[in-house]
C-alpha cells in the first residue's frame, strides 16, 4: 500500500500546554487505522489539525497528503483534496432536510446514494429523509446522520472522531460494517476511539498518549498493550502512561523490543 498520509514530527502547543509533541504517523491508502488513545491523549486535536481547524496550526512539523505538503492550507483547500471530519460533537446545521443535509458535500448525490447511506446508519429513509435536522433529533440520530453524510461524500479520507459516542440503537458492529463499506469503496479510513474493541475492526492501529504516538502495528497487538498498560495504569495511577522522558518507561519499552518513537 502507499502511503496517503503522513503527520511528520508535529507539534501543538494550547493555551500554554503541549498538546501535541514531536508526533509522526502514517496512513495507507485504502486501509482502515484506529487511533487509540485515553481520554484526554491529544486524539481529537490531532483530527482537528489535520482537518485545518482554526486555531490548530500546528507549531513544528509538516503534513503531506498523496505526497503534497497541506500544513498551510485551509478547512476549504484540504476539504478539496479529499480529506473530511465527522466530529465528535455533530455540526449543528437546523432546519435542513435530512436528505438534503446528507447530500451536502457529495459529489454525484441522487437519491438513491441518499437512500444507501441513510441504511447504512440504521436510518430508515422513508422515515427520517423528510425529518428536518433540529431539537426534535436525538443526539445519537444527530450523529448517524453526519456519519450518513460522510459515507455519501465518499472522501480521499475519513477522520471519524469517536464515531461510537453518543450512538443510540447502532451497535459496534453496525458502525464497523459501515466503516469496513466505506473502505471497500475506496475511502481510507482513520478511526479515532479510546475503546479498544473498536480498534480491532482496523487494518492497523497507532497507539497514542500524552500527545505522541508511541507505537503502530497489528490492531490486536495495539488493543492488548492499551488494555495491559494505557487503562490499567491510569486507573491504578490516575495519569498517563508512555512520558519517554521517565527511565522506567523507556526500560518498558525496551523489555518489549520496541523502540521509543
């Protein structure tokens, strides 16, 4: 597989703190690759600077999607490229028809496009593609239908930010045969989730913590060393595991025969 994205040595700095620090990871094309990480591990920050979010150029390093360098382009520009969010919070856009707000952004919708991604989410479109986008939507339908949209788009690209949280009445499996249809069609795929079971429906995975990514490989190999390490040490400890700068982590990583990134 090439290589469609690459995040070399990046680094984010917020509000006085080191959000991002010195991070590299690498997307094939074509395949899908969880990014796992805790709670509070820098996860969606990293989706929002690679999507040109406002506020989050980055401070050092570069991005290169399909071998151009986009670290300077706009929300708009990468937008065109091919790359797209599905946040964690769904954007709020009232008032629009469900299958019109499904439609936003693909490049050839029709109806029965419409009618395929409103399915795929457990939406039925005789239900829900009249259904205007506002209160009356639970956050759960709020969130399929901005999964719904995305799948419609057929992006270069799919970040998808937690795309389990929030979901009423669509189960895992649901949401991995939806990102699995989504590959198969053409789409790459980088799932963002700190639940490890979500992670095994990935080609690959890149585990991350405190900003950094400290191992890519297997998904399994990633949901054991997350299960093993990342959540039993921040239950125990109340922190974060993998801060390179402690003697006793780089002695862990190198009992692994991993080598610290």
């Amino acid at each position: 597989m090439t290589e469609l994205l690459q995040v070399e040595d990046l680094s984010l700095r917020r509000g006085g703190r080191d959000i991002l620090q010195h991070l590299n990871l690498t997307v094939r094309a074509g395949e899908v690759h969880a990014l796992l990480g805790l709670n509070g591990s820098g996860k969606s920050s990293l989706a929002y600077t690679l999507m040109g979010c406002a506020g989050y150029q980055p401070d050092a390093g570069r991005l290169v999607f399909d071998g151009r360098d986009i670290t300077g382009l706009g929300v708009t520009a990468r937008a065109q490229l091919g790359l797209t969010l599905a946040w964690q919070e769904p954007a709020r856009f009232e008032g629009l028809p469900v299958a019109q707000y499904v439609q936003l952004g693909a490049t050839a919708a029709n109806r029965e496009r419409i009618r395929e991604a409103l399915e795929a989410v457990a939406l039925p479109p005789q239900v829900y593609a009249r259904r205007v986008v506002d209160q009356t939507l639970s956050g759960g339908e709020r969130k399929r239908v901005e999964l719904a949209a995305v799948y419609a788009m057929r992006p270069r690209l799919a970040i998808l930010d937690e795309p389990d949280s929030g979901i009423d009445a669509l189960s895992l499996a649901d949401i991995n045969t939806l990102i699995r249809r989504m590959a198969n069609e053409g789409t790459t795929v980088l799932l963002i989730t700190h639940r490890d079971e979500m992670a095994l429906a990935a080609d690959r995975a890149s585990l991350m913590c405190q900003g950094v990514i400290v191992w890519s490989g297997a998904s399994a190999e990633a949901q054991r060393y997350y299960g093993t390490r990342c959540r039993q040490h921040v239950e125990a400890l109340g922190a974060q595991p993998w801060d390179e700068r402690l003697s006793e982590v780089r002695a862990a990583l190198a009992s692994d025969g991993r080598e610290p990134q």
